[in-house]
C-alpha cells in the first residue's frame, strides 16, 4: 500500500526533488524511480508525484507567469530555491485538483523561509499572490 504523507510533508518532498533536479536533466519517471529506491527519508507519496507531474506538464506555461510578473529581472536571476518554490506553487494553483490556493501560497512561504534566503519569500508571496488574484482564485487561507 503506498505511503500517504500529510500535505506539508509532501509538498517538501516534491520541492526537494524538484529542486535536486535544477542539477541535472533527468526525465520525471527516472527521476521518480530512482527517488522511490534510494531516498527512504524523503518519500514522494501519490499526492507528491501529481504535483511534480503538474510541475513538469505545465513548465512551459508556469515559467511564462514568472517572467511576465518579473520586474528588472530574468529567470536566470532568480534564486534557484525561489523558482523552484514558484514552479511548484503555481502548478499546484493553477493544474492541482484541490484548488485551495491560500494553503498553496502559505505552504510555498515556508518553504522559501526554511530553504532560501532570508527575504525571499516576501517575493514568493507576492508573486504568487498576484497570479492567484489575476487568474481569479480565492488566495484566502481556509478557515478550519
């Protein structure tokens, strides 16, 4: 039976891949595969692997939000765990099945302040923040 982690857990886990893949070009399913036989730490559940194949399917698009919203910059300048959170954040809002983009965006800001450097995630938020008010989704966290 496959491991189900909870979201933060799996969110992590998919960055983590994603962002050790910025290293290399590996395809998806290889990179998936050799992650599942060797990284017992860090596993990628069911829920991990939609969101790194929403990541991948959708680049092309997701990287094009970026660089519109990007100002006096280019991708190239972007800290490598900042994009990475933003590729991963907007697949997620825009491509994922539970659109909830307020838990995206607070789950990416974490990210960013646990992996990058120390102001970066104010521009994580903003960005993402932006798109979700641009494409009309509700960027409020939900209330339990």
């Amino acid at each position: 039976m496959e491991n189900i982690l909870p979201r933060r857990e799996a969110r992590e886990n998919a960055f983590l891949l994603a962002f050790s893949q910025t290293f290399g070009d590996i395809p998806l399913q290889e990179t998936l595969d050799n992650h599942h036989e060797c990284d017992e730490e860090h596993p990628v559940d069911v829920f991990g692997q939609r969101l790194l194949r929403a990541y991948y399917e959708h680049s092309a698009e997701v990287d094009d939000l970026i660089s519109a919203h990007l100002r006096n910059w280019t991708m190239e300048r972007l800290p490598r765990v900042s994009l990475t959170v933003l590729r991963l954040g907007l697949a997620e809002m825009l491509y994922g099945d539970e659109k909830k983009p307020g838990v995206v965006i607070n789950e990416a800001v974490e990210l960013t302040k646990k992996y990058g450097a120390d102001e970066d995630y104010q521009f994580v938020n903003g960005l993402l923040g932006t798109v979700a008010r641009e494409q009309g989704l509700d960027a409020e966290p939900e209330q339990l």
